[in-house]
C-alpha cells in the first residue's frame, strides 16, 4: 500500500462518528488531531512526490535523448514557380506538426508531417519529425523506417543520426547505434545530445572503457546542468569498476 493510501486510510478509518466520549473533548483538542492527521498527510504527499521527481530523473538519464522536431529544412533549394505552392503546403504542414508534438498531440503531428512528405517525399526533415512522433507513439517499427529513409535522403543529417541511434538503443542494438552516433558527433562536434547517446551506447553494448570518455566529452560541452552530476557519478563508478581490476571491455575502433 503506497504512502498516500496508507495516509488517507488512516484519515478514513478515524474520522467515523464521534463517541459520547470524544463528544465531551474541547475544540482545542480537536484542533490539534485534525492539525496531526494534516502533518501526517502533507508529509506522505511530499514523500510521494519525491518518489516520482526520483523515478522521472532516472528514467531521463538512463533514457537515450531524442532530439526535438527540427524546424528547419535540411537542404535549402530554390524552388521552381511551378513548385511554389507545393512548398507552402509543405512548410505549414510542417510547422503545424510540430505544434502538435510539442503540445503533446502526437498523433495529429504525425498526420501533419505525413501530408507533408505527400507534398514532397524528398523532405529529410518531414521523415525525421514523421520518426519521433511515431516513437511517442509507441510505434518503432514504423519510426525506424521513417528514420532510415530520412538518412537515405540525407546521410550526413545529425539530428536523423541520433535520434535513429537513440531509437536503436531502446530497440536493444547499441552496437548499431554506436556508428550512427560516432557519425553524429564527428559532423556535429558539439551535439550534447548525441554525445550523451554515444556514451550510452557504449555502455549499453557492453564496452565501458569506451563510454568512460564519452561521458567526459559530454561534460566538456556543459550543456546540461541537471544531467552533469549524474554524468559524474557514472564516470567515478565505471572508474572504480577499472581499478578493481574488474576487466571492462573495449570495443575495436
């Protein structure tokens, strides 16, 4: 039984009706029970709610990171009169979609970012946003292709890179996602979001020697303040796991 339960139970369980000796206790002494069953209730709400603040936090770093929908457009191209139209539908199906996923409308994103790879299936960025509104759906297989036809249309896309190595790493294939990652950040040297992926790949793969300097990498970007000091404690285990002549693995780069 958790503790908000076990406090509202106690809450229920005394406050039946009266006895003809509670009757006779002053207003005072009421005062202060109802004063101890609130303490007793505040105190089991904030325990709660550290609990959850704790399991989020862990969830989060352990978590490989996403990047958000990206507004931009990957390559910029001139486009034709005849294309003008096309290319307005495009743009504000796009910016509708990522509307959406930031408010949390998942799947009405995914339809805007669908119409707009109808407008043109050769939008990197429209199969890239397409991937993370599949992911908060819950559908991978169906993000993972959109993520690899997104790196099929641009290669060099880092922010396609990471969030397919991301995608990998939950589907339980780190040692793939390591090479798209390794690939992110040499392009984008000072993507934090991939640096951290990168790291967590390693990890995730089994070879923590090679995440150990990883994770420092990401330190040196200091982008993320709230992630830092968990970063930290990583780096000092997988240190102490190294000095206690525990063997960590390398991979061969």
């Amino acid at each position: 039984m958790s503790l908000i339960h076990q406090a509202l139970k106690k809450v229920e369980t005394e406050s039946g009706a009266p006895s003809a000796q509670s009757a006779s206790v002053s207003a005072r002494t009421l005062g202060n029970s109802f004063k101890l069953r609130d303490d007793r209730l505040y105190k089991a709400l904030v325990a709660l709610a550290v609990l959850v603040i704790a399991v989020l936090a862990g969830w989060y770093y352990f978590s490989p990171v996403q990047h958000a929908p990206v507004v931009q457009s990957f390559a910029v191209e001139k486009p034709s009169s005849a294309s003008v139209v096309q290319n307005v539908d495009l743009q504000s199906h796009k910016q509708k979609g990522i509307r959406m996923y930031e408010t949390g409308r998942y799947e009405e994103a995914l339809s805007e970012f669908k119409a707009a790879i109808a407008a043109n299936p050769n939008d990197a960025v429209a199969f890239n946003n397409a991937g993370l509104a599949s992911v908060a759906l819950n559908n991978p297989a169906e993000a993972e292709e959109q993520l690899k036809t997104a790196l099929r249309l641009a290669p060099d896309y880092p922010e396609a890179l990471n969030n397919y190595g991301s995608l990998l790493v939950q589907r339980g294939r780190p040692a793939q996602a390591v090479e798209l990652l390794k690939k992110a950040v040499s392009i984008k040297p000072d993507y934090a979001d991939a640096q951290l992926n990168l790291a967590i790949s390693y990890e995730s793969a089994g070879f923590a020697s090679d995440a150990i300097p990883q994770y420092e990498k990401f330190l040196q970007l200091g982008s993320n303040e709230l992630l830092n000091a968990d970063v930290r404690k990583k780096i000092v285990i997988l240190k102490d796991e190294a000095a206690s002549h525990r063997v960590l693995p390398s991979k061969a780069r």
